[in-house]
C-alpha cells in the first residue's frame, strides 16, 4: 500500500505481492530444491529499520503450476472485495 500524500507510506515495507512471485521464480530457476513442499522466509524493509519477514511455502505441480501461500503479521490499513466476471 502506498500513500504518501494521505498517510506518509512512499514504499510498501513489505509485500507479500513480490514474495509470492519471488518463491515461485526462484523454484522454476532452480535456485532452490524441488521438494513437495518448500518454505521460505523474505527478509523486507531492513534498510528502511522496519524490518519484516514473509513467510512463504511453495508446493511445485506439474509443469509450471505452483501452489503458493505467503503469510506473516499484517497491519491492516486498507480492505477491500474484487468481483471477477
């Protein structure tokens, strides 16, 4: 979430948006062990002295199909509903 003209947040600290896609490129390059599942922990917003992890745990499928789920503590500061056609 980014507000900086509302609430003075210029960079999401930690994004489970960027995790997600991360575990998944990081299994299809080979960077990690194929495994039935996988868990990894992103390390977010160090630099920036609020440091945050994001959980993540991967189950590969067949082809590029990925089961991914990403987790940790939130502070919620926005909600909302997307209806897909």
């Amino acid at each position: 979430m980014f507000a900086p003209h509302t609430s003075g947040i210029s960079k999401d600290l930690a994004t489970g948006s960027a995790s997600g896609p991360l575990g998944a490129y990081l299994l299809r390059h080979g960077c990690v062990n194929a495994a039935p599942e996988i868990r990894l922990i992103s390390e977010q917003g160090t630099k920036m002295v609020r440091q945050s992890f994001g959980h993540l745990r991967l189950r590969p499928g067949s082809g590029d199909a990925v089961a991914n789920e990403v987790g940790g503590s939130t502070v919620p500061v926005l909600e909302g509903v997307l209806h897909l056609p």
